[in-house]
C-alpha cells in the first residue's frame, strides 16, 4: 500500500510540477505578446514620422509625383498599350526604393524579399547596382 501511495504523490507532484510551468509559460508568452504589440505600435509610428519628414523635406517632389501619377492615367485612358514600359519602370523604381529604404533601416535580404513578395535574387540585385 505504501508504494502505490508513494507512486500517487509522485503523480501528483508531477502534475503540480507540468500546471505550474504551464502557467509560468502562458504569462511568459502573453509579456511577449505585450511586448510585441508596444514594439509594432512604435513602428508604425517611426514609419508615419518618416513619411512626415520626407513629406516636409521634400515637398516638391510628393506634388511632382502627383502631377506624375495623374498624367500618366489620362495617358493610359487613352492609349492604354502605348506606356506599358514606363508603367514597368515606374513600379521598379518604387520597388528599388523600398528595398532601398528597407536594407538601411536595418532589414536583412531574406526579410525584405519576404515582406515584397519578391526573390532574394532581386533584392540582390538592387542592392548590388546601388552600390555601383
């Protein structure tokens, strides 16, 4: 009789044992989770601040831009084969300075083709011309 009472508190301390690093693991993981939130709320706001100064800092070009995209629209409505190569080259040039943007503030290769949906090759090789 003694052993199998010995072989139930045993049982018992086990799962004691399992209940309390469960419960130790679920807090750890919901201060991570807490963590993370305050970290992606911080980065959308460094990312809102940075498209805040590159508004200030370059004010010309955001209307530049505008007057761009919208001449190229009434373009395409009425000859909408006719700039597909300057569409194509446009859409690069967005995608050459995100990756741009993305690799000095720190995002390795593997990251930024991941968040572009692009393949690390490319991201390469942007990076590789814009260094030449």
């Amino acid at each position: 009789m003694s052993e199998e009472l010995m072989f139930l508190l045993s049982g018992l301390m086990f799962l004691f044992v399992i209940f309390w690093q469960t419960r130790k693991d679920r807090q750890y993981l919901f201060e991570l989770e807490r963590r993370l939130e305050e970290k992606e709320k911080r980065l959308y706001e460094l990312y809102d601040a940075l498209e805040d100064i590159i508004r200030n800092a370059f004010p010309e070009a955001e209307k530049a831009l505008h007057h761009t995209n919208t001449a190229i629209h009434e373009v395409q409505l009425q000859n909408p084969g006719k700039n597909l190569r300057r569409n194509i080259d446009g859409g690069y040039n967005e995608k050459r300075k995100a990756v741009i943007l993305m690799y000095k503030s720190g995002s390795t290769e593997e990251e930024i083709a991941k968040k572009l949906g692009i393949g690390k090759g490319e991201v390469e090789l942007i990076l590789g011309l814009k260094n030449n």
